[in-house]
C-alpha cells in the first residue's frame, strides 16, 4: 500500500480525532479569543493550505462579521510594508504541515513585528518553529502526512479553520454538522471508493478542470493541487460560471471535469454542463442532488449540510481520491514527486 493511499482513504480516522481535540481546546481557544483583543481576521498558508485559507476567509465573512483576509504566507513576507497597516490588530490563522516553512515563520514574524499582529496557527508537527513564534498552537501530530503531497493534513486543517470560525461566531450549527460529516466520512469513503477508481483509472484523462463556487471555490482548489502533485498533468481550478470565460479552450475529449455543484440556480449550472459535454470532456459532478440531473458520468452525491462549508470534508476526499487512483493507473508513485518536498526552506 502506498504511503498516500492509507492517508486519504482512512482519513476519517485523523478527521474524528481533530474534532475530538477542538471539543476538548474550545475553552481554551474561546479564553484566547476573549482576550486577544483583535479587531480582523488574516488567515495564511502556503500552496494548498493558501488555498483553504481563501475558504477560511469566505466562511467567516459570511459568519463572523468580522473583518477578514487571506494571504499567500511568502506574498506576506516579501511585501510586509505594503500590508502592514491592513494588519494592524489583525490575528493572524496560520495554518502550517511542517511549521518550518520560510515563507511561513517569516510572515508570521514580520507581521508580529511591523504589525503587531496575534498568532493562532494549526500544525501537523509538534514543537515546531511556528509553535514556538505563536500567541497559540495547535498541534495535531496524527494529521501529518508521510508522502510528500499532503492530503489529509490539509483536509483536517480545513476542519480545524472551520471549527475555529464556529467558536470565534458562535455558529453551533457548524460545530454539530463539522462533527456530523466527520461521523460519516467512513460510510460516505466507502460508499463511492470505488466508483471514484472506476473514473480516476478510466486511461482517458490527460488534464483535470476543477470548477466550483462560494465557500467551497478554495478548498476545491486545495483539491486540484492535491491532484496535479500525484499525477503530475495539467490542473486548472475555476468558479463555475466563469469557466466560459477562461477555461473553455483546455475542454477535450481528454479533459476530465470535477464540478462542486452549488445547490443555488441548477438551470443555469445544467445548461453549462451540457455544453460541457458537448465538447467531448468527462463531467463528474460532486452535489447535494440525489438524482444526476446534469448527465454527469459520475454524479456523487453529498450530505445536504445547512453549512455550505461543511460539504467541503467529502469534497476534498473526492478530488484526492480520483487523483490518486489517476496516478496509480498512470504508473506513478503518488507518495513521491522529486519536486516536492516536504517543507520548503529557503
């Protein structure tokens, strides 16, 4: 078994203990909250974890009511002073694998300097630079990934950003559904494991097109990352409607499209995919929809969460999945891309 398949096919295991580990930090995290004394929101990363900071964003605007941002860490440590006044009374999110990225602890320093700014940051390894450079650290060892491309670390620190937005709003309802989708990732990875392979293996797929929207348009392109590191093929993300304006010249009969349906407006979403369709690209669509309304090859259907958000954890294992079996079937080693590393220092 390769190292990347047992860290996206049982990472309803690492997901249950997250949650598990939030329960038992609320107080903690609501005590540091209370006393912070922040009057905005940065949330940072890089590469995939970037890209679920863009979600984090999204998710507490709509929420929080307060003032939020999301930034590239290395966009934050090689432009400091052009943002340093957006930053001030900011508490930054960071959200880190290795907590020893450059990019990372630099922004994170910067920041505290130049803006004074608070650190809450979530991170696979323990004891890291990024522990010890945080007002508040949270340490989750069981979500590290061992391959070089991170798959469940990222899925659980999407957890982790959303369940910190529920306790900074006050937003029970996400917490209850954050725990629900984590209680039935198990049933929902056995449920399509396999059909998810029949696609991902189907031998006619030489570029990937990820299309979705709102809260889930960042971590679908986490997804996407995820899927261009094990196969090692062309991977582009879109907002769905904006695809015609942009994306429509990658479409062939080669071309595999992964589509977050939002559960908003299905006429308009119906008549993209047909046209879709018509120009040769396989469409899988991932949607709250029982019925595969849209003549998708594989329509998988998602729990219909009152949190748009939360249908991001199932989301992210479909992306992954299918990328890992593409690779697999590609003969390549999704544990491995000797461009990657596991952290970058620079």
């Amino acid at each position: 078994m390769y190292k990347t398949e047992g860290e996206i096919f049982k990472q309803h295991i690492s997901l249950r203990q997250t949650i598990a580990y939030l329960q038992g930090m609320s107080e903690k995290i609501k005590d540091f909250f209370a006393l912070a004394g922040f009057y905005s929101v940065t949330f940072t990363g890089c590469g995939a974890n970037y890209a679920i900071s863009r979600s984090a964003e999204l998710s507490l605007k709509t929420r929080g009511g307060l003032h939020s941002m999301s930034f590239p860490a290395g966009d934050l440590s090689l432009n400091m002073r052009y943002y340093q006044d957006m930053l001030n009374g900011t508490l930054l999110f960071v959200s880190s694998r290795s907590g020893q990225t450059s990019e990372v602890i630099s922004s994170v320093e910067k920041a505290r300097h130049a803006a004074g700014a608070l650190t809450l940051s979530t991170c696979a390894t323990p004891d890291s630079r990024l522990s010890h450079c945080s007002d508040m650290c949270l340490e989750m060892p069981w979500i590290l990934d061992e391959s070089s491309c991170a798959t469940r670390s990222v899925s659980n620190m999407y957890i982790a950003n959303l369940y910190n937005i529920g306790l900074l709003s006050g937003a029970g309802k996400l917490l209850d559904e954050l725990k629900d989708a984590t209680d039935n990732q198990e049933k929902f990875i056995d449920r399509y494991s396999s059909e998810l392979e029949g696609i991902g293996q189907s031998g006619l797929i030489d570029k990937v097109l990820v299309l979705a929207d709102s809260e889930l348009s960042g971590v679908a392109e986490a997804g996407a990352i995820a899927i261009q590191r094990m196969c090692q093929i062309p991977v582009k993300y879109c907002h769905i409607l904006d695809v015609r304006h942009c994306e429509l010249t990658m479409l062939d009969h080669q071309t595999l499209v992964l589509a977050a349906v939002t559960p908003l407006e299905d006429a308009y979403q119906c008549v993209l995919f047909r046209e879709i369709a018509d120009m040769g690209a396989q469409i899988v669509t991932i949607s709250s929809h029982p019925d595969n309304i849209f003549g998708s090859a594989l329509n998988v259907v998602l729990p219909d969460y009152e949190n748009y958000a939360v249908r991001g954890v199932p989301l992210l294992f479909c992306l992954q999945a299918i990328g890992f079996h593409k690779a697999v079937s590609d003969g390549k080693n999704p544990d491995t891309n000797r461009n990657l590393t596991n952290w970058v220092k620079l």
